[in-house]
C-alpha cells in the first residue's frame, strides 16, 4: 500500500472541521496536514482568517462551488461506462484538484464532486463519519441493501457506489460499531469521539473556541430548554416548511421551560427569531459541541428530533431525542407525538 508523509482533510460542514482539528491537535506532529474548505460552511472567510492564524494545517484550499449545483452540470452517455468515461474529462477539465495529489486523503462526505473526481481516478481514500454515529442511522437515509443491483454497482464503480461502498474506500472511522450490520463493516475502524474530545488540552481547546467564537455563548446558561433542530423537511423527513415549524412549536408546548434557547443546524435556514420572539436564537454558524468547551456554561435540559449532536453535549442535565417515529407520526398528521 502506497504511503504518504502528509494527510488532506476535506470539510464540507462545521462539525466535519471540528472533528478535522481534533484530529489534527491530537496528531502534535512536526508536519503539518493540509485542509480543503468546501464553500459550503457558513462564514467560510472568517473561518478561513482563523484558521490561517491558529497555525494549524500548512495549506487551507477553498472548493469555491457546491455540490447540488455542480453534479446538475455532470455529462450524460449512453451507457454507464460512457457516463463515467464523460465525467472523468469533464472533471479534469473544470475543477483543479491538483492539491489531492499524492495525499492520505481523509473526507466525510464521498457523495460529492471530490468523491466522484478521486473514484473516477482510482485514487484510495478514507472515510470519516460524515456526524456522530451516521452509519447506525444510515439505511434510514440511503440505500444500503445488499441485493443483486448494489452488487453489480459495487462491482463496476458506479457514480453512485459511495458512503463506504467503493472499492478506492480505504477505511472508514466512525464512533462505536455496536449495532452495525452492513457489509462494509470490515473498513470500519473505531474512533471514540468521547475519547477524542478528552485528549485536548486546554491550550487546544482555546485554539478551537477562538476559530468558531462567537459573542454570544454567555447568554446560554440556567433553567432553560436547548432546542437543537434539524433541517427536517430539507430532508425528507417533514412534508413542508410549516410543518417543520409546527412541529417545532408542539414540542415546546409539551416541554415547557423557564427560557427557551434555539440552535438551529447550520442547513436550516428557518428565521426562528420571527417564531420564537421572546427566546434566546443562537446562530447557525458553528456546531453546537462547541459549547463543551466553554466554561461554566449548564442547560436544564435539551431536546432534539433525532439528532446526534445531542450525543455529543455534556452541559446539559437531561437530553432529550424524540426520534424517527416521533417525526414521522407528526408527518402524517398524528400531531400528540404518542
């Protein structure tokens, strides 16, 4: 197996940066890894300014285009081998990812141009969990059947074989494999983030708090409800917009608290200021792990759909996570939630 001095990080959302300077502080190694920012993350110039000043990666690359909008650009063909023969030229030909050259190159999202431009070039990668325990929750999002269609994709590299599929998949780090059955389980290697997060020192966890800073972390604290939403009808999971706030506005009512404080997902861009008037909006720009490392910070109790950031929090007395079957009752219109 070939081997590189230098790793690349490839980041499309915030909580993938903060996972890649975890990574990163925890390594401590003379050399220093590169970082590509997908302009998808909000603020990315700030971001950017920090980063070059934490001293962190050598190199910082911009992917200056987004993904949903670039893959309606891909050629067609008639057959699957030509589509793949016009989309390798047509990569080649219009993104300059030189930069991923003769790399250990590390991305959490494969479903991307980038993943498709290192398949489409036998280039070998490894996989980090594109969130907390992603692949435990992953066939409720994507197809992971394991029937004779998949395997003949599998088999021929199809444009679509990604989150661990490929063959040019090299491992895959997730967080806890206990009750995982899929058939990549073998690239799995394990990597607790409770573990990784307990390894930084404190000079580390300033340098991550000055890069996703924001004035106001000292307005979350005392008997308050933390609301972590999700972009649910983005998703599919929601039929509309006003369903998502509706349900929003029921789980509040059945959890009341003394204060409510919201942390939208860095994909909603619901305006829950114009909602929730007399809360507390917190914004959409960093994840909300960050608040671990902020000091004297203690909610009463947080509630989530099914997100997994809630997971990842410890300054909380109670965590709440409703889960699918709350969401989708809500969907068809059994609005208790029972």
């Amino acid at each position: 197996m070939k081997m590189y001095s230098k790793k690349i990080y490839i980041c499309h959302t915030e909580y993938h940066l903060l996972i890649t300077l975890l990574k990163n502080l925890e390594e401590k190694n003379t050399n220093k890894n590169d970082i590509v920012l997908y302009v998808t993350l909000q603020n990315i110039d700030t971001l950017y300014e920090r980063l070059l000043k934490s001293n962190i990666f050598e190199n910082i690359y911009i992917f200056d285009y987004k993904d949903a909008e670039e893959i309606t650009k891909l050629p067609g063909g008639k057959n699957f081998l030509d589509v793949k023969r016009n989309i390798k030229k047509y990569l080649r030909k219009n993104y300059n990812l030189k930069y991923l050259e003769n790399k250990d190159i590390y991305m959490f999202n494969d479903h991307s141009i980038i993943g498709l431009y290192l398949r489409l070039n036998k280039c070998k990668y490894n996989l980090i969990e594109d969130g907390l325990d992603t692949y435990k929750n992953i066939e409720k999002h994507y197809n992971f059947n394991y029937n004779i269609k998949e395997i003949l994709k599998i088999y021929f590299d199809t444009i679509d074989c990604v989150f661990g599929k490929s063959k040019y998949v090299k491992s895959i780090e997730i967080n806890d494999k206990d009750g995982i059955d899929l058939f990549i389980n073998k690239k799995f290697v394990v990597n607790s983030r409770v573990e990784l997060f307990s390894k930084l020192q404190e000079i580390d966890r300033r340098k991550i708090l000055e890069i996703f800073y924001e004035n106001e972390f000292e307005k979350i604290n005392g008997d308050a409800i933390l609301l972590i939403t999700q972009p649910l009808y983005k998703d599919g999971f929601l039929n509309d917009e006003e369903q998502q706030i509706e349900m929003y506005k029921y789980i509040l009512k059945k959890f009341e608290g003394k204060n409510l404080i919201i942390k939208p997902h860095p994909r909603d861009e619901i305006d829950y200021k114009k909602i929730f008037n007399d809360s507390v909006i917190l914004k959409r720009t960093y994840p909300i792990e960050i608040l671990n490392f902020v000091n004297n910070i203690s909610i009463k109790r947080c509630i989530t759909a099914f997100s997994t950031s809630i997971d990842g929090i410890n300054f909380c007395e109670e965590k709440i996570k409703l889960g699918y079957d709350f969401v989708e009752k809500y969907r068809i219109g059994e609005n208790s939630g029972e």
